[in-house]
C-alpha cells in the first residue's frame, strides 16, 4: 500500500473537523428552554427544600446595627483638609486666570501644609494602635 498524498491527508483531517462541528451544531440546535423543575430532575434531586435554608429564611431579615456617628474634625483639622483640597483647586483656578505669584504660593504652601498637618496627626487619632505591632492576631 502506498502512503497518502499529503493533499488527501489535509482534506481527510478537514472533513473530520467538518464533521464535528456538525455533530456540536446538531446537538446545540435542540429545544434549549428548561424549567427549575428540569433542572431539579436532572440533577437527581426532588422538589423537597432544604431544611437550613428554610431555616434561615424563615428567622427574617437580618438589619445591621447603626452605623457610628462621622467624627467631626477639630480646628487644626479644618484647616489642614482646607488646605489639603483648597490649595490644588486655588492652584488650578489662578492658572486659569492668569494670576501668578504671590497668590500661587500661598496656594501652593497651603496645599504643602495641610497634607503634612493630615499625615502627621493621622498616628494620633488612632486609639490603642502599639507602635511594635506585628499585624492581624489569629
């Protein structure tokens, strides 16, 4: 016997796949619409519920507690996020308009200080925090 032509070789591997995708097609194009139910009796499992989600749904809906009040910054605070945010905004604006100078430094300090004001107090409001913490405690 004599070895394939490599050309018949190409399009018996071409029909093979043709044939395949036939086959996936064919399987695909049948009625797709099922019902919970359907899925239920495929999955070998009855219509009985499940006794913890019964459980649990029957207990109610769960509320969280109320939220802990938004602790309002002191003076020093104020003015550093004044600062902190005030300052780009001014820088941008004087920009804009074309004023220069004196006002864009002021601007510019101000923006500096008040994000050196924030990260600097940033340890002390943390109550209870020890500085040789190692992390998470399991």
């Amino acid at each position: 016997m004599t070895p394939p032509h490599p050309e018949h070789a190409d399009d018996e591997a071409d029909s093979a796949q043709d044939s395949a995708w036939a086959a996936i097609v064919a399987d695909l194009s049948g009625d797709m619409h099922m019902d919970i139910g359907d899925l239920n009796s495929q999955m070998g499992q009855e219509d009985e519920p499940d006794p913890l989600i019964e459980e649990l749904l029957s207990e109610g809906s769960f509320e969280p507690p109320e939220p802990p009040p938004i602790p309002i910054p002191d003076t020093i605070g104020r003015f550093a996020w004044a600062g902190a945010i005030g300052g780009p905004i001014l820088l941008v604006v004087f920009y804009l308009l074309g004023l220069g100078g004196f006002l864009t430094t002021v601007a510019l300090l101000a923006a500096i200080a008040g994000f050196i004001t924030l990260v600097a107090r940033k340890r002390e409001r943390v109550p209870g925090v020890d500085e040789r913490d190692d992390g998470a405690v399991v």
